[in-house]
C-alpha cells in the first residue's frame, strides 16, 4: 500500500498491524472468514466513485452502461447458486436485508415471531433498541430447556396463540440444522409471511450440505460475508414479481441511497468463487474441522451447548470449567485466539458476562487447516483456560498459535 502509506501513514501502519493479526492469529468467530485477493481487488477498485441509484436497465444517473453488467452478473449467479427466482444484491447489510424485508410488509405493530436473542436470534429480529423491536411486536420462540434444540410444537403453539404477521427462522448462535420445512408448515397454518434469515448457514446451503429454504420461506435473507466468504454485505431472495417489486423499492428508495458498486462487483466475485467445485470441498471440510474442534474439546471435559454441532459453529459452556466468557475471550485474545462471549440457552449470568464461548471453523478451513490442526487448536485453547491468570503460560500460547498460523499463510502465499 504504497500510496497510502505516502499520504496517511498512521492508517497505513494500522492497516499494516492489522494483516499481521489476521495473519498470525487463530480466527475462530463463526461469523467470520477471509475474502480472496479477487474479492478484495473488486472491492477496492474505482468502482467506489460511481452512483448508480436504482436497479439495472433503471438508474438514475448516466454512466452506468457497465454497472448494469455487474449488477446483473451478481444477480444472475446469486439465483445459480440458490436456485431463486428474484434476487436483490444492493442490501449493504445482513440487518438491512432484514429492515427492508420486515419494513415492506409489515406494519407497525405486527407481531413478529423470532427466536429469541437469548437463544441464538440477531438483534434485527426483534431486540428492543433495534428498529424491529422499536416498531413492531416480537414474541420469541425458545429453544427447548433439555434438548437446547428447536422444539417445532412447542413454536406451533406460539404461533397460534400470538398469531404472528411474519415468523423468523434463523439465528446467529444456533448449532443445529434448521428444518425450514417445519417453518414452512407452521407458517402457512397461521397465515403468517415467513423469512428465512440464513446470514451464518448460508454458505453451508450453497453447498448442498444444509437443507435449504428457497421455495419454501416467502424471503431469504443473508449475509454475503459469513460461510458465503465474500464481502461485507447483504441480499434477499423471494419467490415472485410481486414480492420483489416491493423489495426493490424499500431497499431503493426506502432505506439505502445509492448502491456500494464496489462491493456489488465483489459480490459477484465471491459468487463465482461458491460456483467453483472446489467450494463445496471447503464447506465439507468446514463441518469435519468443526466436529473435530467441537470433539477434543468434549474430550476435555467441556459441555457442549445441545451436545454437539451439525453446522459450522457450536456454543462452549464454560461453567463446565468454573468460568464466565469475559474473562475467557479476553485471555484466549491474548494468546492470539479470537472468539466471541456469548449467551448460552437459560443462562444464568447476564449478556455482558455470560457463560458460553462461541466458536466456528469458516476461518481457519479457509486458511487450509484440517483436522490435526483442530486437535491443536482445542490443546491450545485448553491451556489457556486452565490458566487465563497465569501470564507466562498465556505467551507461552502465543507463540504456538503464531507458528499453527504461519504455516497456513493467509494472504502472503
Ligand atoms: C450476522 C447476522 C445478520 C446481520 O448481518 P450484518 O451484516 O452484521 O448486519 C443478520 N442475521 C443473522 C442471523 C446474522 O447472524
């Protein structure tokens, strides 16, 4: 970054210390993954000076012959992967995939029917400061107190009780398969529209190794950043004109000025990269990397959340080991190790200091790690926990996790 380093050398340098981090660190939030070069290369192009307000064939500024051509390039190779009839790729979020899916077709005060943020669900399904617990009426579903598992009756219930406008399937923190087909029948029980919100499992659908929701749920939102590995960014999917037309006009002009183009075209790269055969290999190896993470760590005696994980993440709960999550990231942060506090199903201790870790393997499988290194990992991991007061054993870690992550380069191949 010769340029920037000229013009604005102490955001160059941070950018700089940043790499290194990623570089010599174990990555393992779930919601996280490392984007290509190509990804980046689109994503840090000129493309970032244009507006191209509206839709391909309908903008509303001149210059926008080639845009068109991207946009449409996204578009078409998100419904190949999904198999979706309408596509929208200008959501510059998961959250406001979601604001613009609930804002068009919902009114204010229509009961929303969401898992609860305790139990896995995401702040734009329904929290209090959020704009969709601001303007509409959530009940939360739960999972089940001695599964920790979605129980599918037990949601039913609920929906014929609160008789909701929209239900939510999805969720930020949930180890398990979602049955989408569940979700459909309940929904078309009570008349209720139903969004699919597949931000984390997105990737894992694309591959054939989740059952999907498309055909089923009314709108499928995602992510683009999570398992998917592209860019930071959003889209909605939907079975028929009329719903995407109504899409296409909250999203544009409802809440979004003009599109980020750059991040368009590093959509489109990332979606042909989930095209590429080789993609459906790295989600495989993902879900073993994660059973093998998930299984030393049993191994040592930790409690799983629900026991165990079908998807690319699982929950630790840390009382197994007389531990709360603050201190427990904070130490694993030390010796390099990044992973995120989170609440665990009817937990005990308060969302600033819960009691669960949660941990994903999109990251490190994208660096090429396989199972031995999850075995490692989990060692790693161990020691610190055994001994997060303890300074000289925390650098001592450090220095392992610094030689596991260079001998799987990241970026400097
Ligand atoms: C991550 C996530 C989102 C939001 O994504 P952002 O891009 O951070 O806004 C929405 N829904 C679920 C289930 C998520 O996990």
């Amino acid at each position: 970054m010769s340029y920037l380093s000229s013009i604005d050398p102490e955001m160059a340098s941070l950018i700089d210390q940043e790499a290194i981090r990623q570089e010599e660190g174990l990555e393992l939030i779930a919601s996280e993954n490392y984007t290509s070069k190509a990804v980046m290369e689109a994503n840090g192009s000129v493309l970032t000076n244009k507006y191209a307000e509206g839709y391909p064939g309908r903008r509303y500024y001149e210059g926008c012959g080639l845009y068109d051509t991207m946009e449409d390039m996204a578009r078409n190779r998100l419904k190949e992967i999904f198999g979706a009839k309408f596509v929208n790729v200008q959501p510059h979020s998961g959250a406001q995939a979601n604001m613009a899916v609930e804002m068009a077709f919902l009114n204010a005060g229509d009961t929303i029917l969401s898992l609860d943020l305790d139990h896995g669900g995401h702040l734009s399904h329904g929290h209090k400061l959020n704009y969709s617990g601001r303007n509409f009426n959530i009940v939360g579903y739960k999972v089940n107190p001695d599964t920790e598992q979605l129980d599918y009756d037990a949601i039913a219930q609920l929906a014929r009780e609160c008789k909701p406008q929209l239900i939510i399937a999805g969720a930020s923190a949930y180890p398990r398969t979602i049955d989408f087909e569940k979700f459909g029948n309940i929904a078309k029980e009570v008349g209720a529209l139903l969004m699919a919100d597949i931000a984390h499992i997105a990737g894992l659908v694309a591959a054939g190794l989740h059952n999907s929701p498309i055909g089923i749920a009314d709108f499928v939102t995602s992510t683009t950043h999570k398992t998917l590995r592209g860019p930071r960014g959003g889209v909605i999917m939907c079975n028929t004109l009329e719903h995407h037309k109504k899409i296409n006009s909250l999203v544009f002009p409802g809440i979004q000025g003009g599109p980020l183009m750059h991040t368009i075209a590093a959509k489109a790269v990332a979606f042909k990269e989930v095209l590429d055969p080789s993609y459906k290999q790295y989600q495989k190896q993902v879900l073993l990397n994660c059973q093998a993470l998930l299984g030393a760590l049993k191994d040592k005696g930790y409690r799983i959340v629900s026991g165990g994980s079908d998807n690319h993440l699982f929950l630790l709960d840390l009382a197994s080991k007389g531990l709360q999550g603050k201190e427990a990231s904070h130490a694993l942060e030390e010796a390099g190790i990044t992973t995120n506090m989170n609440l665990i199903p009817y937990d005990k201790n308060p969302a600033m200091n819960p009691s669960g870790l949660r941990m994903g393997t999109p990251a490190l499988t994208t660096r090429g790690m396989k199972e031995p290194q999850m075995v490692k990992t989990a060692e790693l991991i161990d020691k610190v926990l055994n001994n997060i007061d303890n300074e000289d054993i925390i650098k001592e870690v450090k220095t392992e996790v610094i030689k596991l992550a260079k001998e799987f380069p990241l970026y400097n191949k």
